[in-house]
C-alpha cells in the first residue's frame, strides 16, 4: 500500500513539474495593480473630456455617433497609448523581479506563446478601434476595447495562470454588457482596466507571492 502511495506521490509530481513546464506562472500580482492603477489615471485625465465634449454630444436616438476634432481624437489616442506602454513597463518590471525569486526565464517557448496568443486578438482590437474613431463611431471604442481585450485574456490563458482566464471572462462580459450603455462607456472602461485589474492582481499578490 506504501509503495503504491509512493508512485501516486511521483506522478502527481511529474504532472506538477510538467504543469510548470507548460504555463508562466510567474507573473506578478504587482504589475495587475500598477496597471489598474494607470488606467484609472487615464480615465481621470480623460473623464473632463468625456462629461463635456464627448459626454455631451451623446444623443439617445444614436449614442454610437460621436464626432470628435482632430486634438481630441489625438488626446484619446495619446492617452490609451501612454496608459498601454506605462502598464506593460511596469508589467515586465514586476515580472522580472518575480522570475529572479521563482528562478523562471522571462522569455521562453511558453512566454512566447502566450504573447503570440494574446497578442493577435489584442492588435486586431487596437487596429478596429482606430478604424471606429476615424469613422466617428467613439462610442463603441470602450466596449470594443473590453470585448478583444478579453478575447485576448481568454486565448492566452492556457499558458499562464487560470485567474486570467476568469478575468478575461470579466472583461469580455463587461464589454458586452456596456454595448447596452454606452453613455456610460468611459466609466466600463476604468471598471475593467482599472478596478477590475486592481482586483485581479491584489489576489494574485495574496495567492502566490504574499509568502
């Protein structure tokens, strides 16, 4: 009975091992709040444009449409760039101190799927939400936004964690939910990029690095 409880014991290690081998477990909690907290700064920098420009225009017969000069379709779009670049830096920044404790690699076949796999879905949104501000269209750039990023979520899960799968069911219910409401669009957007990632990476934080 022992010796059958020993070689339990070693395949549940070997899957464990294998497991490992298969998904980056290393990403840190830290960086899911520091990006949490840089969408609410854009959201707060943004929210004085949306309640009187943007937020204004809004008609009930057709909240889609929303047209925007030429400074503030660049102010939104600096905004989300600057609010993208600032998490992933602080993304890798957390993640690399994370992989210096755990002994992981940082880049690897597996980090390589994972970026591949949340990559195209996150591109292919990016790419349509301009085409949605050229043609006017602002005010499905929010739910649109939440809808690939958690497509996105959804496809890389598989190499990572499996909170990200369960936040990427968040985002992407967010966003189909905000296509109902989309005068409130900017206030779905700081919800899913801002407070949910706040949420997301304060348990990751408690769940695996907290020792």
């Amino acid at each position: 009975m022992k010796e059958e409880q020993k070689h339990l014991d070693t395949l549940q290690d070997i899957k464990q091992i294998m497991d490992r081998s298969s998904r980056f477990i290393s990403l840190s909690g830290l960086s899911g709040i520091a990006a949490g907290l840089c969408a609410l700064g854009a959201v707060s920098y943004v929210w004085p444009l949306w309640n009187t420009s943007l937020g204004s225009s809004i008609e009930e017969s057709n909240p889609v449409l929303l047209i925007l000069d030429s400074q503030q379709k660049a102010r939104l779009l600096v905004t989300g760039i600057t609010c993208f670049i600032s998490s992933f830096i602080f993304a890798v920044i957390f993640t690399w101190f994370r992989t210096k404790k755990t002994y992981a690699s940082l880049w690897n076949s597996t980090v390589r799927k994972l970026v591949m796999n949340t990559g195209i879905p996150f591109v292919a949104g990016a790419i349509l939400v301009v085409y949605l501000m050229n043609w006017n269209l602002t005010g499905l750039i929010a739910p649109v936004c939440l809808i690939f990023y958690g497509l996105a979520l959804l496809s890389g899960s598989k190499y990572t964690v499996s909170e990200i799968r369960w936040l990427g069911i968040s985002e992407l219910l967010l966003g189909l939910l905000t296509l109902q409401f989309l005068q409130y669009g900017i206030i779905a957007w700081g919800i899913g990029f801002g407070l949910l990632h706040i949420i997301y990476g304060a348990l990751m934080w408690w769940k695996y690095e907290r020792v």
